[in-house]
C-alpha cells in the first residue's frame, strides 16, 4: 500500500488543470480571439487570467494587447503579411513568440516585426526570425 506524497512536496510551479463550464458564446469567442492572435485558447485564458490578477506583471510585454483584443476593444495582432520590417532585438522583457507560442526570455534574441498599418507590432523568435528570412 503506497501512499501518495502530501501536496507540499510537489513542486510549486507545476501546471494545474482547471475545468471550467463557459457559456457556448464565450467557448466561440474565446476561440475566434485566440485565432485572431495566433495563439492557443489555453494560452489566452491564462495570460487574460494572468493579467486580471497582476499575477504576470511584465512578464508577457504583449499583455496588455492581449488583454485589449481579449475585452474586444482592440484589434488583432498584426497579420504575418503586413510586416513591413523585422528587427533583430534583445528582449527587455520576457516574451511570447507570437507564431510557435515559445516563451522568451528577458534578454534572449528575438526580432521585433513594425506592422505597414496600424501602430501594432509582433514578436516572434530566433528561429521564427530565420524563417522569415528564407
Ligand atoms: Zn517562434
């Protein structure tokens, strides 16, 4: 009869799974939203989530934007088509790669893409930024 270990000895910053019941409406703009920002509904309900409890800060730069296209009044992430340019950066802050979702560090290379319309802009990783270039 093995037990299982007390919760405490589980490391803190394991992923925990939340079931949740959201009207069907919700469930459809959840999606719509997460499409038009090119990332997963998981990923953002938890940087909205995150964001409505300042409990990541600066950790995404785009959480703001995020939470913006999140309550409807902003608009989209730019479309891959309409970058005008792409800039080789060093991230000051930590960020999402905004094509393969990939969390970058404060202070990792990335590239910054200037949106042709719109004040929007994207950031997307190292090698994201290789592919851009083929
Ligand atoms: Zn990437």
């Amino acid at each position: 009869m093995s037990r299982k270990p007390p919760p405490s000895d589980e490391p803190e910053h394991k992923d925990r799974v939340i079931h949740t019941r959201v009207p069907e409406s919700l469930e459809a703009e959840l999606r719509e939203r997460a499409e038009r920002l090119g990332m997963s509904v998981s990923n953002l309900v938890r940087n909205v989530l995150g964001h409505a409890f300042g409990l990541v800060g600066d950790v995404v730069a785009d959480s703001q934007a995020i939470a913006r296209v999140a309550k409807g009044d902003g608009k989209a992430a730019p479309d891959p088509e309409d970058i005008l340019a792409w800039q080789a950066i060093v991230l000051g802050k930590n960020a999402v790669c905004s094509r393969c979702n990939a969390l970058l560090a404060k202070g990792s290379a990335a590239a910054i893409g200037i949106a042709e319309t719109g004040p929007y802009k994207s950031i997307i990783c190292t090698p994201c930024f290789e592919g851009t270039k083929l």
